[in-house]
C-alpha cells in the first residue's frame, strides 16, 4: 500500500463506519455476522420502540455496552490519531460509530454523529447527556431522571436527526481530501457526504469491498482498514 501524499494546504475529513472497530471485535450491522442481520431496528433503535418497550431497548444498548467494554482500539483507529497528530487543525474525524475506540486511541478532533454508547439523558428534559456505562439488561425498572422523565441512551435513532451537523457540513464544505472508511454508504445524510466534499475534494474509500455509494468516490482502496491505515497514513 502506498503512502497518501498529503500537500501542506489540505484540509482532511475522514468518515468512519462500524468497519472500523469490526477488527476489535465489535459487529458492524449489515455484514453477515452483522447486527440488523439478528435484531429489528425498528424494535430496538427507534423512538417508536422506546415508548413501547424500554426495557428491550436497554437490554440491546447494554448487550453492547457489554460488547464494546472489552474492546481495544485496532491499528486503523491508532493510524487516525496519528494522522490527527501531523495534521492538527486541519483535521477532522466524523464517526457514526458509539463505542469510544477512536478516543482510546487518542483521537481527539472527534464528533459522534450518532451519539455516544457510554452517554445516557433523559427523554424529557433538557439535561446535558452524562457519562453512564451501566448495564440495564432486563431492569425491573427503567432509570429515571430527578425530573421524572426515563433516562435513554445518548445514541440518534432511526428517525431522529444526527449530532453536530451544522458543524460537519462546514467542515465537508471546507475540505481537499475527504475519506470514508468501513462504512457501507446506505444511511443518510452520511452516505450523502461525499457529494458534499466533491465539489471541492479528492474522495476516497477504504474498506473490504465498495460501497453502495461508490460512484461518490474518486478512489476505492479495497482491504481491511486494520491493515491499510497505517501505511497510507505514515508520515
Ligand atoms: P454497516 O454495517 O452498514 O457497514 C459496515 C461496512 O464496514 C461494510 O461496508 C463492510 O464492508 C465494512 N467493513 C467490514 N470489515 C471491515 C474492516 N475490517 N475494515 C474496513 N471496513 C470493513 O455499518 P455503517 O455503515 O457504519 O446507525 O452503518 C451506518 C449506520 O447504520 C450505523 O451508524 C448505525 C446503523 O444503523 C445507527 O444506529 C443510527
């Protein structure tokens, strides 16, 4: 794998997916092994489902809560901290991912776009999301706030709208060189990206196979990102 030639003006924008944390042992959703290939979302991962069955909710947000607690960053979420390192400012990451592996890593130019795995809040009221790795798994009783409201997952589901936007589009609007990796190009507005850096940006994908957004990209670099990261990323 050669070396990504980075020019001193480039601005970068790198997209990741659950791809990225698949070599640390945590499933991505729409492989074979894949969550949506053994759970509904719509029974899970909606508000729909969180007014009729919270405790299942919590049952599926604490089995994963379980699952990524003993995961490790892998050498594709080291790579982007290093990465993160020479560029500085002129860095972005923007993942969709929950677990906090790219922090483990050391990244620090992060936004969870789709919310944070180790965050609860409440569903009523306005309180900051908090830090919460506790497990819920089948609770008697759903975790309240002082309000009174339940306290939910920090985590967009389908049919709410994703964290930061204003910020990233920004950011898309501002790059040279925009990258997805592991993510299979299917969930909006993500999978719009893209379009949104081409008109200005290089576009690259990293991941096993295309995405279904590949005619997107002005480059597909086929492997797994554990292995091609830290080459195309060396200083
Ligand atoms: P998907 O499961 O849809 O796609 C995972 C992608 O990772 C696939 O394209 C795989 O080819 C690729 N992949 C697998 N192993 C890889 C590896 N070792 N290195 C690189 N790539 C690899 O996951 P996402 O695209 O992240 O949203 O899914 C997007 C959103 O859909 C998620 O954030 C989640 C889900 O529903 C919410 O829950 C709101």
């Amino acid at each position: 794998m050669t070396r990504f030639a980075f020019r001193s003006s480039d601005r970068v924008f790198v997209l990741t997916g659950a791809g990225v944390s698949a070599e640390s042992g945590i499933p991505t959703f729409r492989d074979a092994d894949g969550l949506w290939r053994n759970y509904r979302f719509e029974e899970v991962a909606s508000p729909h489902a969180w007014r009729r069955d919270p405790r299942l909710v919590w049952d599926f947000y604490s089995m994963r809560r379980r699952v990524a607690s003993t995961a490790k960053p892998n050498p594709a979420h080291r790579a982007l901290a290093a990465l993160e390192k020479s560029l500085g400012d002129r860095f972005l990451l923007c993942t969709q991912n929950v677990d906090s592996l790219h922090e483990q890593a050391g990244s620090q130019r992060i936004l969870h776009m789709h919310g944070e795995l180790f965050k609860s809040r409440c569903d009523s009221c306005s309180r900051s999301p908090f830090d919460d790795s506790n497990l819920y798994e089948s609770p008697s009783e759903i975790p309240r706030c002082p309000c009174g409201g339940k306290i939910r997952p920090h985590i967009c589901w389908f049919g709410e709208t994703p964290f930061h936007l204003n910020e990233i589009f920004a950011a898309l609007g501002d790059c040279t060189v925009f990258f997805a990796i592991g993510t299979s190009g299917t969930v909006e507005p993500a999978a719009s990206f893209a379009a949104h850096a081409l008109r200005r940006a290089k576009t690259i994908y990293v991941g096993p196979e295309p995405p279904a957004n590949r005619h997107l990209f002005t480059e597909s670099i086929l492997g797994k990102a554990g292995e091609l990261l830290s080459s195309l990323f060396s200083p």
